[in-house]
C-alpha cells in the first residue's frame, strides 16, 4: 500500500472495526483515526519542507488531535482563548501558538495578554486597529501580527470565503498605519497574515495564488522586516467519492513563486487537511420508511444536524456507507439519511445509494474529522456524542458521550 496515499475514502475503512467500535462505544460515535492525522501532516510537511505548519485547532480541538499533531512538531492556529488554553494543555509550546483575534471579547483578550506576558514566544494576530488599541490597553508590548484582509476568497461555500468578508482582517492599504500603530504600542511586529477561506479545490488555485501575492504586496509596502508571512490554511479535501484531491504541491508551488521577492519564513495554517479524512461518524439506523412520493427510502437515524452540523450549515456533502455486516447481499435503494432533530435541515445526506436499509444497520459517514464534533452542539436537548481514538490499531474513549445532567449542569434554579 502506497505509504501516505492522497486521499482516504470512507471504503478504505475497515467495516468488520467500525462495527466492533460501535458495539463497544454505542453511537452516535466519533472515530478518528490518529496515525491518520500524522499521515496528513506529514503530506503537508512534504509539500511545505520549507514552512512552518501550523494546526489550525478549529478544525478539530480534541485533546487526542491536539497531542498528536503537538507531538508530531505542529505549531498551532488559535481563534480563541479556549482554543489557546486547550492547545498548551494538550503539550503546543507557546512559541509555536498563534493565537488569531477576530473581533476578540474582552475575556479572550486578558487571556491571552496574561499568557504572553508569561510566555512572550506566544504571538498574537489581529485584523483591526480596534484590537490593537485593546491589546495596548492591556499592556501587551509581544509578537504581533497583522492580518489583512485581501478582499479575494474562496472555498467550499460563500460563507467560509473569508478572504473577501471585511469581518477579517485590515485591507492592503491601511496595512502600513495598522503596523505602526502596533509598533508606536512598542509591540514587535513579526509577520502578516491572510485566508483565503475555507476548502480550496483545484478551481481556486488562481484565487489563492492572487490572495499570496497581494500578501507580498502588502509587506513589501510595511515600514518593518518581518519573520514570517502567514498564508492560512483552507487546503481542501475531496468529499465527493469522484472528486480530485487537491494539488498541495501546486499549491506550494504558487505560494512559492508569489513569496519569491519577501525574506520571511513561510507559515501554513490548515485545520481540515489535517483530520478531515481522519475521522468518520457511526450512526445507528433507527427507523424505516417510504418517501410520501414513495421515490426514496427514508433513513432515520441516531445523529443528526447536532452530532455534524455541515450538511445543513452548508450543504456539505459527506459519504455515506450502510456497513451492516449483510449489506453487500442487499438490492441498492435511493434512500435519505435524516436525523433525530425537529428541523427539515436536519439531513445528513439526500437520495445517496445505498444498501436496503433495516432498522439496527450501522451506517458511516466520512470525511467526519474536520468540523464535526467540533460542531455539535445540545439542541433540543440532545447530549452531544462520544469520541473515540484510534492509534496503532488501538481504540480508547477520547471524549465520552454526553448526558442530560451535563446540559443542564450550567442551568441556575431560584427556589
Ligand atoms: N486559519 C484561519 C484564519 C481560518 O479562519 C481558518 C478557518 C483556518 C486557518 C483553517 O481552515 P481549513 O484549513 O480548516 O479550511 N466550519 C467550516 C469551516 C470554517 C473555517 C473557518 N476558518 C466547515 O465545516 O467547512
């Protein structure tokens, strides 16, 4: 077998382990593979030799990811202070963290001040002469960097494009006065930063290249010498069972020849790259029935829009296997596979092939470790799943599952 092969589909998943996992675990259960993760580091690592990699934590900040890619030599991208604790928690070294203000609250901000005065390698992104301003009030004199807004994006969907959304970031021109306000602050002003967005295919090579060289645009108009350019992350993975992986090596390449005029250490920030393909999501098949059209079978199952939010959020597409131990010996039906919560959005996949379903069938959806579980949440009342880890072969409980009583934990009762 090839040794870190481009992409893993969901049949590429032994189904005799996913049927012994969910046995033992019960599902709704998030499985990630972490040799898998270290895989796709590694393939980052070969198309970036020469950059510094960041994990992106939002993708998926379980404490089993962030200590395997910390292990493995990955720096970590932080949108918040939570993100930040967890990934010094989970073994990150400070220095390698970068934590990236997006109209940051007052809290996120004394967090992470604090921390830097401990730990002055910590460096700090913000796209605002806003933050700046409160990064200054809270004494913060550290790394600093500036990330612009490059107004080109790109991705899976118009609402992770945030390359052109102005809620990111400072635009080219008013870079210069943004970094000198930092710097009159006596902040040491290290590096710039932009994202295109979110799931960049090969269609977007273009637009990602453009959004690298404004980057190069910009710096080469800073009244400083930086130490690194950041280009986010966003490397796109094929969910589609037809779909191309991306070209990370074209990729590379264009960021390469766009940066070639700037003296700074190349910095990458991908987070789906990372553990999309790492994990999958069991579900239990619960109930059976006929479309009132009688065209499809509808599937109903254990998760829904609140175990992976992405097919309703976004439309996403996720694969879908029936992983039942007979269903190779099954007739195909076009069939839906919906979930338990009281919204029609709540689909987690429309009119996919698949064998007969019967209640009891354990079905797989993949792609399941970017954005996932990181996503869920309690609606309706609904305890989010557990996780389980997979490493050498190896599964232990990563996150166990949720209960009512951990939902209203925080409610406050007056007698
Ligand atoms: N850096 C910054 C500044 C970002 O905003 C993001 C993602 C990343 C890095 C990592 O992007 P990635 O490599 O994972 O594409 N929930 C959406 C994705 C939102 C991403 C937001 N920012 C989804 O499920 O598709």
């Amino acid at each position: 077998m090839e040794e870190n092969p481009a992409i893993r589909r969901l049949s590429d998943w032994s189904e005799t382990r996913l049927r012994g996992l969910a046995d033992e675990y019960d599902t709704p259960l998030y499985v990630t593979d972490l040799d898998r993760v270290r895989e796709n580091y590694a393939r980052i690592l070969d198309a970036f030799p020469d950059a510094e990699v960041l994990y992106a934590v939002k993708a998926n900040a379980g404490r089993d990811v962030l200590s395997a890619v910390a292990d493995a030599g990955a720096g970590a991208e932080c949108a918040s202070a939570g993100e930040v604790e967890r990934a010094v928690a989970a073994g990150f070294d400070p220095e390698d963290v970068h934590y990236t203000a997006v109209n940051p609250p007052a809290e996120d901000l004394d967090y992470v001040v604090d921390l830097a005065e401990e730990e002055p390698a910590l460096t700090i992104t913000a796209g605002a002469a806003d933050t700046v301003d409160r990064l200054a009030e809270r004494g913060f004199d550290g790394r600093f960097c500036l990330r612009v807004h490059p107004g080109v994006g790109a991705g899976h969907h118009e609402d992770v494009a945030t390359g052109a959304d102005a809620k990111f970031g400072v635009p080219g021109d008013r870079a210069a006065a943004v970094v000198e306000q930092a710097q009159d602050y006596g902040m040491d002003v290290v590096g710039v930063h932009a994202h295109v967005g979110s799931g960049v295919s090969n269609d977007d090579l273009e637009s990602h290249r453009r959004v690298v060289e404004y980057l190069a645009e910009v710096v080469s108009t800073l009244p400083v010498d930086l130490e690194f350019v950041d280009v986010g992350g966003g490397f796109g993975v094929p969910y589609h069972e037809s779909e191309e992986p991306l070209d990370l090596d074209a990729v590379a390449d264009n960021v390469r020849s766009a940066l070639a005029g700037v003296d700074a250490q190349l910095v990458v920030e991908p987070g789906r790259y990372f553990v999309a393909d790492a994990g999958v999501l069991l579900t239990e098949v619960n109930t059976v029935k006929a479309d009132p059209a009688g065209e499809t079978l509808i599937a109903g199952v254990d998760a829904g829009m609140t175990t992976l939010i992405r097919p309703a959020l976004y439309d996403a597409y996720h694969p879908i296997a029936n992983v039942a131990a007979d269903a190779a010996d099954r007739s195909v039906e076009p069939t839906s596979v919906v979930g338990p919560v009281c919204e029609s959005a709540d689909v987690l996949g429309e009119n996919r092939d698949l064998p007969l379903v019967e209640r009891g069938d354990l079905l797989a959806v993949g792609n399941a470790g970017a954005y996932g579980i990181e996503m869920a949440n309690q609606y309706n009342s609904r305890p989010r799943p557990a996780a389980v880890a997979l490493e050498a072969g190896d599964a232990s409980l990563a996150r166990r599952r949720e209960t009512v009583a951990d939902i209203t934990d925080t409610e406050v009762w007056q007698a």
